[in-house]
C-alpha cells in the first residue's frame, strides 16, 4: 500500500506563547525567537521536496510556513494551503486566560491541579471534555466535537494529494499532541508539550496514521 508522508510542524513561538496564555482560537503573531524556529525548522527541512504545503487558518501558522518554504530548495511552492481542519483546539472561554490558571480551573473537579496531570490520571480526550464542562458558556471543544474537525483533515489529505506525497503541515501543540496520543500507540511523551518549530512524521497508509517520530528540534537535516 503506497503511503503518504506528512510532516507535521508546530507552529514558532508567538507571544501568546511567551506570555504563557491559552491559544487556541486566539492568535498572535510570532516573537523573534519564533521567528528564528521557524528558519531554523526550514533549514532542517530544506531538502524534502514537498508536493504540498498546508498550514491551519492562523496567522501564527501561516507565518512558520511560509518560512519553511521560503528555505525549501528542492520545492517549487511559495504559499500554504489554509485549512481551518488542523487549527488548534477550541478553549472557549478560557481563550487568552493565564494557562496555569485555565488548566487549575479546568481540573479542580478531578483531582487534577495541571494539564500534565489530567492527562496523565485521564487521557487528553478527557482533558477537552473536562474544558467544555468547565467553560461557562460551554464553547470549548470537547473531545467528540474536536475529532469531528480534525478527521476532515485527514480525509483531505488523503483525498487530494498524489499516492506517495510529502506534505508539509503547520499547525499547533495540543493537535500535535492529540494525533500522536491517538495513534503513538502510547510510544510517546506526552505530559511535555511539544517545542515551537518541532517536527512530528507521520505515515498515511489507506484509513491508518503512524507516528514515526515526535517533537524532534535536534540539529541536521530531517528525513
């Protein structure tokens, strides 16, 4: 079965980011410092030739792929494709709110002070369902309404690229995160958020997705 190759990169650092705030919806642009991730992240990358390039409806997003390509050497693409399928999770009311404080509200009713916590005595899905309950007005993703989103984006990728693609994909941590607690087959990390400018591979093979690695920043050229 031919499969299809996604490298999937978080975002550089934004301000948001900087500031330790909840982001999800809610955008700001890249610091310096993301600024220097994402050409850092474009040289590692600059000799993949991508068919395609996709980022999430973000300005933090589009921003980091944009660079990414501008480093590309063997790829003819300039622009990313936005899709609004691989934004970041939805946190509702507590978009923009200090995270420490956001995540200490989100599992004070589960014995759970941090997201590290709840995701380690729960599972990330529950933390997303722990959020809805927790938001006042109820607006926050839960976990039913976050994969509903998301695995669009899988079937578009599949969908509209050639068998045997490498696809560049911007987007952000906690999506990150979920994809690979979903289909790392628990191989993985996940109480540490993955970095700004880190890479994760995926393998598309038919309706599966394998996580081939996570979180990688280490210097070099990436295959």
């Amino acid at each position: 079965m031919t499969e299809t190759t996604v490298y999937f990169v978080r975002h550089g650092q934004t301000y948001f980011n900087r500031y330790n705030r909840m982001q999800g919806w809610a955008d700001s642009p890249l610091t310096e410092q993301g600024i220097l991730d994402a050409d850092k992240v474009g040289q590692r990358l600059a000799q993949i030739k991508f068919d395609q390039a996709y980022c999430s409806d973000t300005g933090r997003a589009r921003s980091t792929a944009r660079l990414i390509l501008k480093k590309n050497t063997v790829s003819e693409l300039t622009e990313p494709l936005e899709t609004p399928f691989f934004r970041e999770e939805f946190y509702g009311y507590f978009e923009g709110m200090n995270s420490h404080e956001a995540w200490s509200l989100t599992g004070a009713g589960h014995e759970s002070a941090t997201y590290a916590e709840i995701i380690s005595n729960y599972s990330i899905d529950a933390s997303k369902d722990f959020m809805k309950q927790a938001d006042p007005f109820h607006d926050a993703e839960n976990s039913i309404e976050y994969w509903n989103r998301l695995l669009l984006g899988f079937d578009m990728l599949r969908r509209d690229n050639p068998a045997g693609a490498k696809i560049l994909l911007v987007s952000h941590g906690t999506t990150m995160r979920s994809i690979v607690g979903k289909f790392g087959q628990g191989q993985f990390d996940l109480t540490k958020s993955p970095r700004n400018g880190s890479v994760t591979k995926l393998i598309l093979s038919g309706s599966e997705v394998h996580v081939t690695y996570y979180n990688r920043i280490d210097e070099g050229p990436l295959e």
